[in-house]
C-alpha cells in the first residue's frame, strides 16, 4: 500500500510541472524520462519561430493562405508563444489551391524540407520536416473528413469564418477565433493540461489529475 502512495506521489511530482504555461526556461523533469512513457517530443522554440518565419515566406511566394492551428495556435491565442512542450507545427489551408503541390515540390526541392507521409488514412494531410520539426498541413473543405477531430470538416468549417490577426517576427499571421478552441479541445482549453502518458497506470492518473486539479 505504502509502495503504491509513493509510486503515485513520484508521478504526480514528474507530472506536476508540466503546464503550458508559456515558461521556456523552468526545468521539467519530465525530460529526463524515457520518450515511450510519453507521446510529446520538445519542439526546439528558436528554430520553430525561424521555421514560421521560413513558411511565411515561402506560402505568400505561391500565393497560398493559411492560418496557424491546434496546438500551434492554441499557444499564440493563449500566450502568445509556442505551447513550450508542443512537439510540432500545425497549420491548416481552407480548400486545395491548385497550386499546392508546386508549393510542396518547392518546399521540398528548394526549402531543405522533406516529406514525412501524405493524405493519412484518407485524411487531406501532409506531414513535413526541417530542423527536426514536424509541420503538420491539414487542407480543410467540404464533404471530407479532417485530421484535426477525425470527422467531417463541414463540422470545423463554421469555426474557421473569422480568424484573428497576430504579428510574428513583424509578419502577419491568421489564427482562428475562441470558439474554434472549445470545438477542438473542449469546455476548459484555456487550462494548460499536463503531458498526456500512454501506458497504464500513468494514463489513469493523467486522468483523475486533468479532471479534478
């Protein structure tokens, strides 16, 4: 009995740094853990900035709008920062330019970037890499399922009407307005949550922790 309290004690303690609150610099102990106990990498946040900066850059070349999503604006509509233990970029296109694939040929051939996977399980989706940094592009219109709640992305359309205007690095970028942020992540995605574990008991008490701390 004693053994279990302290074995829940030492996870809680591991866990209990580990909100998203915009602090680059506090230690986090989880680091020191093995990467199968938890699904997040630590994006490196300099290089995300110069990524963000390279894919402004690049998307306004071919005349492509996009917006910053999930995870990636989540942390910019909160904080105005990266979510300090996200483990990629996200961004979405509203309907398939013509030109997209010219956009990824480019990115791929000229950028240094590569190609990680394409179209996921049926999914409009394409996954590239640089720095060591996933960006994860998630090409939403009607009548087709989207990654980003694994449903129907004429559900997520009526959130993406109104975006928000952010500068980084004096650039302009879009990202979606508050209700987008209830739809995708639920009533309480203003909260920072803790890392998310994947085996048992960890998850079982990442559980109970999100649900009554």
């Amino acid at each position: 009995m004693y053994l279990l309290l302290i074995v829940i004690i030492i996870i809680i303690i591991i866990n209990i740094d580990l909100y998203w609150t915009g602090d680059k610099y506090s230690f986090k102990l989880q680091n020191l853990l093995p990467y199968k106990f938890f699904k997040k990498v630590v994006i490196n946040i300099p290089y995300a900035y110069k990524l963000l900066d390279e894919l402004h850059t690049i998307f306004s070349k071919h005349k492509i709008p996009f917006y910053l999503s999930e995870g990636t604006a989540l942390g910019f509509f909160r904080n105005n920062d990266f979510i300090p233990h996200d483990d990629d970029i996200d961004i979405g296109i509203i309907n398939k330019p013509k030109n997209l694939y010219i956009l990824i040929d480019d990115l791929l051939n000229n950028y240094g970037f590569t190609l990680n996977s394409i179209n996921v399980y049926g999914y409009p989706y394409i996954q590239i890499r640089k720095y060591n940094i996933n960006i994860d592009i998630e090409v939403v219109r009607t009548n087709q399922k989207c990654i980003s709640k694994m449903e129907s992305c004429n559900k997520l359309l009526p959130y993406l009407k109104k975006f928000k205007i952010i500068f980084i690095n004096n650039k302009k970028f879009h990202i979606p307005t508050r209700k987008y942020y209830e739809y995708i992540y639920g009533k309480n995605w203003y909260k920072p949550k803790y890392y998310k574990p994947v085996i048992f008991p960890l998850n079982i008490i990442y559980k109970i922790i999100n649900t009554y701390v």
